[in-house]
C-alpha cells in the first residue's frame, strides 16, 4: 500500500482555502495562519504531498496541486467538525494543553469522533507516502496518528510536531485518555516540541502515566524491542527575509504612513494582533489600555490601540463569550474616553492580507503580545522581522514561546496589571537608541533563526542526520 511522496505532511487544515469567483468558480487561495506560513516555503522545495480538511464538513475535494504543494483533502461530516474539531481539539485538548485558562470539557462521543477521524487522517497518510518516506504529522489535533500510521506502515519515520505548549503533567493528569495520547505520541521516531519546557514536560508524563524509561530526551519502549523515542525542542520561526522585503516595499511604507494619517496622525500607535482566542490575553491588554486612560498616563489623540482579532472558531462557545466580553470592553473604552474623530481603541474583527499586515506592523510604535500561554507566538517575530528600520518596540508575554528567543523586548506577566501598564509606558518612552538596540539584536536572532531552519533542523533530526539538532533534554 505504498503511495508517492517522499515527504508528507499531516495536518488538520490544508494549507489552502476554497473561495468562489463572482461566477461561481471554485478555485483555492493559500490561508492565514500559523502552520501554513511556517511550513509552505519547505514544501514548495520538497515537493510534498499535503493531508488535512478542506475547512468545510462534507465530502472531501478530489485531490488537486496548490501553490506547489500536492494535496490531498480529508471529509468531516459536520457532526465530525463538532465533536472532533470543536469539541474534542478545540473544547477539549486546547484549554487543557493552554493551562486551563478556560475549564476543558471531556466529553466520551467528542472523544470516539477524535479517535474514527485521526484513523482516517493515518489512513491518508499511509495511502501516499513512498516506501521508506518520511511523514510528519502535526499538532494537537492529531496525536493519535503517529501510532496509528506506524501500526499500519512500520517502513515510515515519522515525526509530530506540537505547535502548542505541552502541559506540566500534573494539569495533563486530569485528561482520562492520557494513556491513549501519549501512546499515540510514541508512535513517532521524534516528538518535537516549541520550548524545552514542553518536552520535559512531555517526558516526564511518559514517566508517571506510563511508567517508561524517559531520560536524556528518549523515552524507551520495552514492549517495541526497545524502540527509542525521542523528544526535543525545535522553536517554529517565520520566513524573515520575505517579510523584510514584503515591508521594505515602497508601497507596503506608503500604506504604513496612510494608516498613522487615518489614525489621526497620533504620537504613538499600539497595535495587537492574534487570533481572537482567550489564550492571548486580549482582556488583559485593554484592561491595562484602559487603567491607563483612566490615570492620565495616556491620552486619547496622542495615543491610540489598534486590535486586530481575526475571527477564530466561532462556534465554540468559550470564543463566543470571549467575543462578547472584547466587544464590550472596547464599547465602555471608547464611550468613555473617545472624542469625534479620536478613537480610544480601533478593533477590527477581519482577516487581512500579508501587505495589510506588514503595513500595520511598520506603522505600530509599540506592539503587544500579552499571551497568557502560547506554543511560540508568531506575531511577536513577524514585527521584528518587518521593522527594516530597527524602530518600535515589543512588548512580550514571558508565557509565549518567543521569549525563550527574543530576550530584548520588554517581558511581562500579562497577569500584573500593573507591570503591564509600567511596561506600556517604558515601551512608549524607550529611547530611540535603547530600542534600536534591543530590534536589532532581536532581528538578528529572528533572521538566523527562521522557519527554513526550523524545518530543516526537524527534518535532520528525524533522519538521524543531525544529532546535534534540537535541544535534548536532560532531566
Ligand atoms: C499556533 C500556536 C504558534 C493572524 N491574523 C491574520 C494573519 N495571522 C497570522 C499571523 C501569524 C499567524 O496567523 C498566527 O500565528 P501565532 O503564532 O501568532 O498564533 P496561533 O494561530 O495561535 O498559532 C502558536 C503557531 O501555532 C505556530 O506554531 O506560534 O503559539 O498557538 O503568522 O500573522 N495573517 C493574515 N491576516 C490576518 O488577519 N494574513
């Protein structure tokens, strides 16, 4: 049963979307996120095949060839994206794995869909690979399918990456499929895993849930002649070098400048943008805005807070409350400190293009990312990437991945309001040649350390190649 592609990648979404032309035609455009910006340019090279959904429940699309990746759609009923999908990804495994900022739901029919849909993604998976490929299966929503792949192809090496943090075993503890999950973990040759943190953590579960040898980064399996797992931390990064000449462009500058004129050309702008998700510490970030306001600290014309929050899995409940909470507090900010002409806050709930994106990064002062917990945070590298001119500051949450990396910005706790808001200010008062220094070296570390390495540091490790590659843990 041995497909094509030397290199698969598994993932819940393909790495593109399907939208109709004004006639109706069906065609496919690449989507925003974090995983198909990270992963495209090594596909387009590798000339992969791609397994994921195609975003809507239904009948999967005929295989086809997008942006040079081949790919190749997964159906989901529309109970399926429910239960699997919101339920059991969303519900489920993302407020455990993200600290349980929100309470996880366990429920036992979200759990039999996670299992029916993760046979069928390794079903997919081991229908394409050549004999002997490699697949590398991607985050949380389907750990299940290293094992499940291997089960079905022992030739293959597989690798999993988790693009969200792991969680310390003692709140993992509380999922009654543990054992499941982690068993369907090792079924990869190679755990990989954002921060060193995260793969200790991971360890250490094998140690308590399962009562495996886990040491040194490998955890060995008696049961399997001694197979040797092993885990490490491989931090996800961003294609800096396109993002530099995508802000460098004359018309991505002008589009930055016409943004701070339509802002009312105010001293400072403060900009935010995530996934509108509980987990990025949006409430955390206007709370602090608005205290500020409120003190005086700030004023409303000499500064002003752009939040974009694109529209993230809306029919999750805990992403509907979220989105009533954010739109109230923006409404008693605006209504009590706005003047006409002069918004406190601009939130825009919208999806934008990349030259949009980069435009709203050359045009912030300041940018804030408060996560309250984040496998790595890429917004945070794609503005030091865009600042060519080593100008604005960051603002980051010690709880995201990327301040394992970018040493230089201003640290918070998001929790503390306060330092929040201490933090806000010196980031607005930071010395041009004390910011100039902190994005540089932050640049530096962003342009060596970008997603082509990422991914080939990945890939070497899994083909045992580069033993040097990724950071083992010692416990
Ligand atoms: C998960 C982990 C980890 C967002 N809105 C628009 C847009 N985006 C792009 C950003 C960035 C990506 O989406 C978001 O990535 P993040 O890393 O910030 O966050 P998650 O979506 O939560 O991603 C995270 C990541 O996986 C990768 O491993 O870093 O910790 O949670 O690239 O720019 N892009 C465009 N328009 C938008 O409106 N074009």
């Amino acid at each position: 049963m041995a497909g094509d592609y030397d290199l698969v990648v598994v993932a819940n979404r393909l790495p593109v979307d399907r939208v109709e032309g004004p006639d109706g035609t069906p065609s496919w455009r690449r989507s925003p996120g974090g995983l198909v910006t990270a992963l495209e340019p090594v596909m387009q090279r590798e000339d992969g095949a791609w397994i994921g959904w195609a975003g809507t429940p239904g009948e999967p699309p005929e295989p086809f060839d997008a942006e040079g990746v081949h790919c190749v759609g997964i159906g989901l009923s529309a109970e399926e994206v429910e239960d699997y999908y919101e339920g059991f990804s969303n519900g489920t495994l993302w407020p455990l794995y993200h600290d349980v900022i929100v309470a996880p739901n366990y429920h036992r029919r979200w759990w039999e869909a996670y299992v029916r849909v993760n046979e069928r993604f390794a079903q997919a998976a081991a229908e394409q690979a050549a004999r002997g490929a490699t697949v590398w299966v991607q985050d949380y929503q389907l750990q299940l399918v290293p094992r499940m792949l291997r089960r079905r192809r022992p030739d293959l090496r597989i690798g999993f990456f988790n693009h969200i943090p792991f969680p310390p075993f003692e709140i993992f503890a509380q999922l009654p499929w543990r054992g499941a999950i982690l068993d369907g973990l090792l079924g990869a040759d190679l755990v990989g895993f954002q921060r060193p943190a995260d793969a200790s953590n991971f360890l250490r579960a094998c140690r308590r849930a399962m009562a495996l040898p886990a040491r040194r980064g490998v955890v060995r399996l008696p049961d399997e002649g001694d197979r040797q797992v092993r885990a490490a931390s491989f931090p996800i990064s961003i294609d800096a070098v396109a993002l530099d000449e995508l802000a460098r462009r004359p018309e991505v500058q002008e589009r930055a400048q016409e943004i701070r004129r339509d802002l009312g050309d105010p001293q400072y702008v403060l900009l935010g943008v995530d996934r509108l998700d509980y987990t990025k510490g949006i409430l955390h970030r206007l709370k602090s805005f608005e205290e500020l306001l409120a003190d005086g600290r700030v004023q409303v014309g000499e500064a002003v807070l752009v939040q974009v929050a694109t529209p993230s899995r809306e029919r999750v409940d805990q992403y509907v409350q979220l989105r009533q909470d954010v739109e109230v507090t923006v409404g008693r900010i605006n209504g009590t400190y706005a003047e006409i002409g002069k918004a406190a806050v601009h939130y825009l709930h919208h999806s934008y293009g990349r030259e949009e994106m980069a435009a709203l990064f050359l045009a912030a002062d300041v940018m804030l990312v408060t996560s309250l917990r984040d496998g790595m945070n890429l917004v945070a590298k794609e503005y030091v990437a865009s600042r060519y001119d080593e100008k604005g500051v960051l603002v980051l949450s010690e709880f995201t991945g990327a301040a394992d990396e970018l040493g230089q910005a201003v640290m918070v706790n998001p929790h503390d309001i306060d330092g929040l808001k201490d933090a806000v200010i010196r980031a607005l008062h930071m010395p041009a040649r004390e910011a100039g220094r902190r994005m540089r070296a932050m640049r530096r570390r962003v342009r060596e350390h970008d997603v082509q390495r990422w991914a080939a540091s990945f890939l070497e490790a899994l083909d045992g190649l580069g033993d040097q590659a990724g950071t083992a843990i010692d416990l």
